[in-house]
C-alpha cells in the first residue's frame, strides 16, 4: 500500500521533471517494474526471437544480460525506455560496399512472433540475410507502429503478405530482391500505406499488377522515392487522369517490358531529380517536354532500341544536370545544339555524359570545351568525323571513348588533360602523326588504346627517343599505328606496365634489354603482326593466372620458346620456328587454354605431354612437318573446343581416344596421310560443326552415323581421298549443313534424291552466326581453289560431289536449294537431262556438270541464273540451241561447250537457219538501241559536212574570180607567167 501511494504521489513530479529531462521519466518507471533500463518482456521477446535464428557468426553474441536496450542492434526510447529499433542488416553482403564480403554473417532460421511483444517498434531491418525460403510472415503488418522496414535481399519464399497494407504509419519500405525465387506478386495492399515516402520493389515480380500498378502508386500522395525496377511491369500508361504523386524527387522504373512512348504526364512530376527509364523497349522521340524538369539531376534512358529522333534543345537547357545517359539507342543527328544549350549554362553541372552506340554524326562541336564539371565523357559506337575539337584541353575529363567512331584528327591540345586517366580512341579513320606535344601533359593517364583492327596504318607516333612520357601507363593497347622502325623507346620508364599490346605497329630489331630489365608484372603481351627478330622474350614475368602472349606473324626463329605456367594463352603461329615441339610443353605450362604454333617449321613428333594440359580449348599446329602418328591422350582434353593438325606429314588412323573430345566443335586433319577407316567413336564428338578430313587416304564407307549422331555439322569436307560406297541417305537430314565437299573420291551410286532436304543451302545465314565458325576453309570454286577465312565463311553454300563414280540422273530436289552457290558435279557418269527447275536456283554462281553423260537440250529456264559466272557444261552430249539471254551472252568462251557435238549457236558455229551470229551487248538493250541511234546521227553529219565543204571550197575561190573582174584577171596572168616560165626550163634542160 505504502509503495502505491508512493508512485501516485510521484506521478505530478514526474510530469514535471519529464518537461525539464525526459531521463528522469526513463530513471522513474524503472523503479515501478522495469528492470535495468528494458522491459522484461521485450527482453524476453527478444531472446524468443534469437531462438528463431540461426548465427553462424556469432553476429547476436551480445544478447545476454538484462539491460537488452544495451545489445547490438537494439535501440531503444530515451522517453519510454522501450525497443523502438531492431536492426540486424548484415553489413558483411556484397549489397554493403562498405562490407568485407565474407560468406557465414547471414542470420538465418525464423522470424518469431515474439516480435508482436515489441510494441512500440517503429524500425525493423533484417535485410541482406538468408532465410532459406521461409515466408514474409504475416504477422508483420500487426506492427502498427512500424515507420520503416526493410526486409531486402533477405531471401524470402512465397509473395508479399497483403497484411503490409496495415502498416498505416509506413514511411519507408524496402523489399528490394527479397525472395530467393520470382514468384508473381500484385498490389493490392498498397493503396492504405498513405504515409509512405520510400518505396523500393526492386526485382520482384509484379506482373500481376502490369494492369493497375500505376494507380495503385497514384495512390501514395507523400512518396518522394519509387524504385521499380526488374519488375516484370509491360505496360506504361500514357495518360492519368491526375497527378497525385507531384512529390516525386526520384523514380526509378528501368530494366521492365515497357515497350509505349513517353507519356506526358510524366513530365508533370517537375520535383524529379533522377529519372531512370533505361533497359526498356521505349520507343518513338525523346520529347522537348524535358524542359519542364529543371531540377532533374540524372537522367537515364540508355540501352531502350526504339528511342530515336534527333537529341531535343531541351535537354541542353537542363543546367542541373550531372549525369545524362542515352547509349544504345538509336538516336540520330547531330549534337551541336543541345551541346550549345548546356555550354550557355552559367555553371552547368554536366559530369558524365554517355551518348554511345547510337546514329549519332557529324562533328564534336567546339563548345564541349565549356562544360567545366565534365569527368567521364563517352561517345562511342556513333558515326562523328573530323578532329577532336580544341578546346578539349579545357576540360578535366577522367574517362574519354570515342571508339567506333570515323574520326581523323587529334588536337595538339589533347595533350593539356591533366587528369585524364583512360583514353579509348580506338576503331577511328585516325590520320597524321602523334608527337610528344599530343601526350605532354596527360600525367593522371594509365589505359591507352589505339587499336585499330584492320590492318591499314594511317597514324604514326614520331616521337623523340629521348622524351620522357609524364604518366604511367597500366595498359597500352595499340595496333595497326606506326610505332617503328624500332621498338618505341618513350616506353623506357614505364615500369607499371599490366598490358601491353603493340600489334601491327611496323617495328623490326628486338626487343630491347632495358625493356624486359622493366621488371614489369604482365597479364598480355602482344606484339604480333610485326618483323621482330632475335630472341622471344621468355623471362617476362606473368603474374595473372590467365595471362596471354602472342608473337604471331614474326620473324622469330629457333627452338619454339617456352614461358611460365602463368601463361594460359600462347600464339606462336607464322613465324620461323624450327626443331621438335618440346617434349615436356605440357609439364611446364600445363594450364594452357590456347596453343597456337602453326605455319613454322616444327618437325618430329606430337609430344604426349600435351595430355597434361587439361584445360585445353584451342590446339593448332597446322602447317608444320610433323611426322609420325596422332597421339592417344585425348582422354584428358574434355574441353578441347578447336583441334587443328592439317597440313603435316601425320599418318596412321584417327586413334579412337578422339572420341573422347565431347566439347570438340572444329575438326581439321586436312592435307595429311592418314588411312584407315573413320573410327565409330568419332560419333561421340555430336557438338561438331566443321568435320574437315579431306586429303589423306581414308577408305571404306562414308559412314551413317555422321548425320545420325553429329546433328549440328556445318561443314562437311572428305575430298580427295579413297571412300567407297553410297552417298548415305542420312546425310540429307543434316538441317544445318552448307558447305559439302565430298569429290575426288570413288563414290558409287546415285545422288540421294533427298538431297533437297538439306535446308542449309536453302536459308541464309546471318552475322549472328559468325561466332560459329573458326580457322579458314580451302574449297573449289569459280573453277579455282579459294581460301575463305571464318568471317565470310556463313555466306559460303557450295556442294562438291565431283570426280566420283556417281551414275543415275540429277534429282528435281536439287533444284530446291535456292541458296546454292556451287554446285559441282563434274567427273561423274550422271545420265539424263539438266532438271528444268534449275532456274530456281537464283543464287547460283559457279555450275560444273562437264565430264558426264548428260544429255538433251540446255533448258531455257538456266537463262534465269543471272549471278553465273562460271559455267561449264564439256564432255557431255547436250544437243539443240545454245540460249542467248542474260548471263549466257557472257559465258562466250567455246571451252563451256566443247565435246558437246551436237550443240550450236553463241559461242560454237551457227544453228542451221540462224542469219547471223548475236553479239554479247556491250552496255544492254537499250545501249544498243542508243548506238544504233548514233550511228544513223553520225552518217547524217558526215553527209552534211562533205556538202557545206563543197559549197564554201567551190564558191569561195571560183565565185570570188566570177565576181571581180580584177582578180579574174590577176589570177590568168599569174597562171600564164608560170606557165611560159615552166616551159622555158624544160626546153633549156634539153638543150
């Protein structure tokens, strides 16, 4: 009783002391039933709660005790002394860049519903956890008095509980990547969370709401932050009837299916200052509307592949701008008004500017030296030309790319970029010469790239030996500029060199000692595609675990050179290079990816350490002398993507280890003398696109199981060598097949008529499928061998079934392949006629059917081959009229025909009854029309003048001497006084 009447007697002082220190009214409870500044049953709930979890890392060590206001992560009420905040984000996640990153800080387990006990909890923060699947649970939004709450990347399982929309005081919620898998979510519990300010639902699915998603955030008249992106929305409505958010300072909609406009009301939200709309399909113009956002700070609407139309002036008029981002894009025009709008700023707050891979041309206006604040400036992948402006040495840019471009010139001016740090000036029409002048005063830059792939040199660096660059450079990337005759020597002080590549560069000699005494840590060097004699540089250090070197295309020579194990890339190829291949290669580099020694002079034996370099892709040794027969260690290689040994002296059979290669897609033994039949588990290597065998000496059957079990095969090449048998019908079910060259072997049989089945010869290929294809092919065509390199080799179609022992007729299916491009089946003993279709094949270049028994005549439907240029129709027995249309007025060499004794016309001696033999137009029809016009105007005018000279010849003298008695008389006189003169000198000559 006496401790009752205590605390009522207490209570007036209380109310008075909590005015003057709100700890008092904390100190005072604490002797009415709170112990140690927490309330046992928020102690006790709390400790419920860590029962739940799971803490591997010992992260909730700490609560133990009584006084759980004390414990990490506990905040609680300097006025009430109760929990107010729980936050328990693991800062180790990669999601906290101010974090250590290492794995075993998640909290785990349950969420218990001890949490209701917290009652005045008004933050709750387990984000960047890990609980396993388990749902959000429902009893969250019982928290009446939650203000914020953050549950992202938490990995959640099921849907966000509608009981969130109960939350009535929310000012901030975050569920950002909080579910461990996509599950489809609506938003009909938004609506009630009237006070929310912060909303971020970022990557979770929201398809369900695709429909309404924008008047349910209508609805939320305080936000001031919506972040959607990643959220399955499609549909961006282009009209609201009104604007309730007018608050928004940031919204953030990218990475959606929005595939609309930009609707206008958008730019109603005059508050925005970030504005991201990027990884979208939006399309149509970018709007002067922009004008409206003049307090928008970035501004990001990259990589949308409908947005096109010019940049708008607008855009140039938004002075507080710092970040503008509009790369890929299709956005085309030039620039120089909107640059002009922003240089007329006061102060522009421009610092990274990204207008790459766009339509974008013309030149860099000059007024870009006038945004002061600009840092990273990127324009790649456009079509500008000219110079770089002046008045870049204004600037204090940090990053420059204006890489894919067709500019040609560099300001001396360049050089004043004192901060720049990266420079990619590569893939230009860069002509002239770099001095020191050009790079005098970049002393913050450390990447520099000039590459240039063709192979075309149009800059030179002239630059004093003796000149000491002011940087240090971390990665030098030239190609394809004129950096010789020697070895550059401004490189000299360069010793932080990572990367170095001066391919194409026009350099002879060596490379100097001071160079490789740099003590330099490399993870490239590439020097290839220069005259470098003397020794490889084989004690470089290489410090990265996948670090590269080529030296291709010198004139190195010697035994192949060997580098450390660091070295996974090695190219060697086309230098001089001669002995054994080193026996224990793959002992001392025996984590190479790519080895590439060919075209040298390699001779011995395939080494068997090459079965240590498991992680093998690319094995070429081509064009060498190696000898003897193909290893078995290919059971190791399981990666092996490209195995290239054409061109040696190996023989034997392809050991049945081959099989093995599961990875193998590019197959090339070519040009070898390797025998024996082809062995059954080859069949095992089903990813195969090029199977290239041809020149050796295989025999038996072109086998079934090709097609039956290599389904993907591109390329087929077995010529010239000593298969037997039938064409296998199954080869016709290879849908991918264009390229087929099976001549010069013994054949029999007749062509499979459903050869029509191959539907690679009857669709074209696009650029995409470049990426297929590797190394080059030898084929016969245009009536010659042409070597086609990997990057033309999908517009390549041809057919070769010649020098065979074929018989029966040509198949009508054949005619079906419209995207045939050779077609050679000569020096076979095909009976029959030419199909009458074969005009379909429009695509036709080069047609080979000599040396055959073909008969009848040549069908006027060949007339439509309008892209032949090579026909040859000898040692056949084709009889009637030659057609005389389109290209056959061309084909006027008589070879085509000849040993066809009954054919007749253009080019071989007339058909009885024909008048006279037609002649190829020089210029077409309408030409001949023309000239026939001329030469009838040319008769007239020599008519014409032969008159008009008669007429002034004639009058001109005789009438002049009819008219004038006195030059009548003068001009007899004359003509009677030579000739009495010419009378008296004979008769004196004969006297």
């Amino acid at each position: 009783m006496a401790r009752k009447i205590f605390c009522i007697e207490l209570v007036p002082l209380l109310v008075l002391s909590g005015l003057l220190f709100p700890g008092t009214v904390k100190f005072a409870l604490s002797t009415g039933g709170v112990t140690s500044g927490c309330f046992e049953s928020e102690r006790e709930a709390l400790a419920e709660l860590k029962g739940g979890f799971t803490d591997p890392s010992g992260r909730l060590a700490s609560w133990v005790g009584k006084d759980c206001c004390k414990w990490r992560g506990i905040a609680c009420s300097n006025l009430t002394g109760r929990v107010v905040e729980i936050n328990l984000r693991n800062t180790h996640a990669a999601d906290d860049l101010g974090g250590d990153l290492k794995p075993g800080h998640e909290l785990g387990g349950e969420i218990s519903a001890s949490l209701l006990d917290v009652k005045e909890l008004n933050y709750l923060d387990l984000s960047m956890n890990n609980f396993g699947g388990t749902k959000i649970p429902g009893f969250i939004g019982s928290l009446k008095q939650l203000r914020y709450l953050n549950l992202s990347g938490a990995s959640f399982g099921g849907v966000i509980p509608p009981s969130l929309g109960n939350l009535l005081q929310l000012q901030y919620l975050d569920l950002r990547n909080c579910f461990v898998e996509t599950s489809q979510n609506d938003l009909l519990w938004l609506p009630g969370l009237s006070a929310l300010r912060y909303l971020n639902l970022g990557a979770i699915d929201l398809s369900k709401a695709a429909d309404y998603w924008l008047r349910a955030i209508n609805s939320l008249p305080s936000l001031t932050e919506l972040r959607l992106p990643n959220c399955f929305l499609s549909k961006f409505p282009l009209s609201l009837p009104f604007i309730n958010v007018t608050s928004l300072e940031v919204l953030d909609l990218s990475n959606n299916n929005f595939n609309s406009t930009l609707p206008r009301w958008l730019f109603n939200l005059t508050r925005l200052v970030h504005l991201d709309l990027n990884s979208n399909s939006l399309g149509g113009e970018l709007l002067d509307e922009f004008a409206n956002l003049a307090s928008l700070q970035e501004l990001d609407m990259s990589q949308n592949s409908n947005l096109e139309g010019r940049l708008p002036k607008s855009l140039g008029s938004l002075c507080e701008l710092s970040v503008l981002m509009l790369s890929v894009n299709r956005i085309t025009g030039e620039i120089t008004d909107f640059m002009d709008g922003l240089a007329r700023c006061n102060d522009s707050k421009l610092e990274f500017l990204n207008l790459g891979n766009n339509e974008l041309f013309g030149k860099l206006p000059d007024s870009l030296g006038k945004l002061k604040r600009l840092r990273y400036l990127q324009f790649g992948q456009n079509s500008f030309e000219g110079s770089i402006p002046q008045s870049i040495g204004n600037l204090s840019l940090k990053e420059l790319s204006i890489a894919n471009n067709r500019m040609s010139g560099i300001p001396e001016s360049f050089g004043q970029l004192s901060t720049l740090a990266a420079a990619d000036l590569s893939e230009n029409l860069w002509e002239g010469v770099v001095t020191e002048r050009h790079l005098a005063n970049l002393s913050s830059l450390k990447d520099l790239d000039f590459f240039e792939a063709s192979p075309n040199i149009s800059l030179a660096f002239n630059i004093a030996s003796g000149w000491i660059p002011p940087f240090k450079l971390r990665y030098l990337n030239i190609r394809s500029c004129r950096l010789g005759p020697e070895f550059p020597p401004w490189l000299r002080n360069q010793n932080l060199l990572e990367t170095v590549v001066l391919n194409n560069a026009d350099i002879s000699g060596t490379i100097p000692d001071w160079f490789l005494q740099l003590n330099l840590q490399l993870d490239k060097l590439d020097v290839a595609y220069n005259r470098l004699t003397g020794e490889p540089p084989t004690s470089l250090l290489f410090v990265d675990e996948q670090s590269i070197v080529d030296l291709s295309s010198n004139l190195y020579e010697g035994p192949l050179p060997i580098w450390s194990s660091n070295v996974t890339k090695l190219y060697l190829r086309d230098n001089r290079f001669s002995s054994p291949i080193p026996p224990n290669i793959g002992e001392l580099m025996p984590y190479l990816t790519d080895l590439d020694i060919s075209r040298n002079g390699l001779n011995g034996t395939i080494p068997s350490s090459i079965g240590n370099m498991t992680s093998l892709t690319t094995l070429v040794i081509s064009n060498n002398y190696l000898s003897g027969e193909i290893p078995r260690f290919w059971s190791n290689l399981s990666l092996l993507y490209i195995l290239d040994m054409s061109n040696n002296s190996l023989l034997g059979p392809i050991p049945s280890e081959v099989g093995f290669l599961s990875s193998l897609r590019f197959f090339i033994l070519s040009d070898n003398n390797l025998s024996s039949e082809l062995p059954s588990s080859l069949r095992n290597c089903s990813s195969l696109h090029s199977l290239d065998l041809g020149e050796n000496n295989f025999s038996g059957n072109i086998p079934a199981w090709i097609a039956e079990s290599i389904p993907s095969l591109l390329i087929l090449r077995l010529r010239s060598n000593s298969f037997t048998g039938e064409i296998p019908p199954q080869i016709c079910r290879l849908s991918n097949l264009h390229i087929v060259d099976i001549s010069h072997n013994s054949l029999s049989g007749s062509i499979p008529p459903c050869i029509g089945n191959l539907t690679g010869l009857k669709f074209e290929l696009t650029d995409a499928d470049t990426a297929r294809y590797e190394g080059q092919l030898t084929l016969v065509t245009k009536g010659r061998f042409i070597q086609y390199g990997q990057s033309i080799l999908y517009l390549v179609n041809s057919l070769d079934l010649s020098d065979n022992r074929l018989s029966g007729e040509i198949p009508e299916a054949l005619t079906s392949l419209a995207r045939l491009g050779t077609l050679n089946l000569s020096m076979n003993h095909l009976i029959g006629k030419i199909p009458t279709d074969i005009g379909n094949l429009e695509w036709l270049e080069t047609l080979d059917l000599s040396s055959n028994n073909l008969s009848g005549p040549i069908p006027p439907a060949m007339t439509a081959l309008t892209k032949l240029n090579h026909l040859n129709l000898s040692y056949n027995d084709f009889s009637g009229k030659i057609p005389t249309a389109n290209q056959f007025l061309t084909l006027n060499d008589p070879s085509i025909y000849e040993g066809n004794t009954g054919l007749c016309g253009f080019p071989l001696p007339l058909c009885s009854g024909d008048e006279k033999q037609p002649q190829p137009p020089d210029d077409g029809d309408k030409n001949s029309e023309s000239k026939d016009g001329d030469d009838d105007l040319e008769h007239f005018w020599l008519f014409l003048s032969i008159g008009l000279g008669f007429v002034v010849g004639f009058w001109g003298v005789c009438g002049t001497l009819i008219v004038k008695k006195s030059w009548r008389e003068a001009h007899y006189g004359f003509a009677d006084s030579m000739k009495n003169k010419l009378v008296a000198l004979s008769m004196s000559r004969r006297g």
